[in-house]
C-alpha cells in the first residue's frame, strides 16, 4: 500500500502561483502519467493547463533511486485542446 504522495501537492501548489500563460515544469515519477491513485491529479492538469511537454526519461535517472521519472511542462492556459 503506498503513502499519500507530495507529487499531488506540489503539482496542486504551483497551479495557485503560477501567472496567466505561465510556465512549471517538474521532474516527476511516470506514475503521474500511468497509475490510477493520481487521476485526479492527471484530471486538474489536463483540464484545467495545457500540457506542452512530456518526457519519458525512464529508469535509473538519480544515483541510488531506480524509479521510472519523466519531465512535465504545463503552460497556465485554458486553451487546452491537443493535436
């Protein structure tokens, strides 16, 4: 059984400081993108930001930490639609 994740509060967090038509990005575990304890977080993003880039970066990314990790750039946009 896994712990509650600081991933969703941090993602949640710069939303409320990011400006309009600004920037975040984060370096984070692939499971943001794939598991289904983070759908909700995966809903705000999608729904609310504009996804400009995912990067799957794969395993072993840091020394001593073998988890699968991928960057996230999401724009503070309504303008959400994807090609």
């Amino acid at each position: 059984m896994r712990t509650p994740d600081s991933m969703n509060y941090f993602v949640s967090r710069s939303f409320l400081n990011l400006k309009s038509q600004g920037l975040f990005s984060f370096i984070v575990s692939n499971n943001l993108l794939f598991q289904n304890e983070y759908l909700k977080t995966r809903e705000l993003i999608f729904k609310n930001k504009k996804v400009v880039s995912a990067f799957n970066l794969g395993d072993e990314v840091f020394e001593n930490a073998v988890v699968p990790s991928c960057i996230l750039v999401v724009q503070n946009s309504s303008e959400t639609e994807y090609t």
